[in-house]
C-alpha cells in the first residue's frame, strides 16, 4: 500500500477518533466500530454511542502490514470485482475497507 494512504489514515485518526461505519456491498446494514490510534497502531472498539455496533469482545488491533495486503484487494473490490473468497485473508478486512474509505478517502 501507498505510505500515503496509511499515513493519511494515520493522522487522521489521530486528529479525530470517531465511530466509522462498515460498507456492505449487500443490502445489510453496515456495523458500527469506533477506531483510535496508539502509537502506530489502529485499535478498533465496540462503538459506545451508533446502533448496531461491531460485536467485539476484545479490541482489535491493526498494523500497517494488515493494510498491505488487504489494500489490494479493497481496490478491486471497490471496482466491482467479487473478492469475498479470497478476502479471508483478514477477519477484520469489512474494517480496514471502511477505514480506506473513510479515513484514507480511497
């Protein structure tokens, strides 16, 4: 992945934890999490505050090597291209899209 885009992602989140939300490609209703940084890492929380929210029990963290292989695939997927078998990859990849869409505006 771009050190741009993780960059970008990086501070962003830093200037702005928020609750994102994930982005189904269905007709489900996507799930909300709340992301912060620490350090260089992406801790990701049930989110306190938006309905339905993730249903994680412990937080989850992400590291820039967990973006570089997902990254690839988001951008095929984003152009259509059915990516759901080979996406297993990562559990937490329906997070990392989100934060590529939301906070890396890719």
């Amino acid at each position: 992945m771009d050190n741009n885009i993780w960059e970008k992602i990086i501070n962003d989140l830093k200037n702005n934890p928020r609750d994102l939300q994930t982005i189904p490609i269905n007709n489900r209703i996507g799930k909300w999490f709340y992301a912060e940084i620490k350090g260089e890492v992406i801790t990701l929380k049930k989110s306190q505050n938006k309905k339905p929210s993730s249903k994680f029990i412990n937080n989850h963290y992400l590291k820039k090597e967990d973006f570089d292989l997902i990254y690839p695939i988001y951008i095929r997927r984003k152009a259509g291209e059915k990516v759901s078998n080979e996406s297993k990859i990562s559990f937490n990849r329906v997070y990392i899209y989100s934060i590529l869409y939301n906070c890396g505006k890719v």
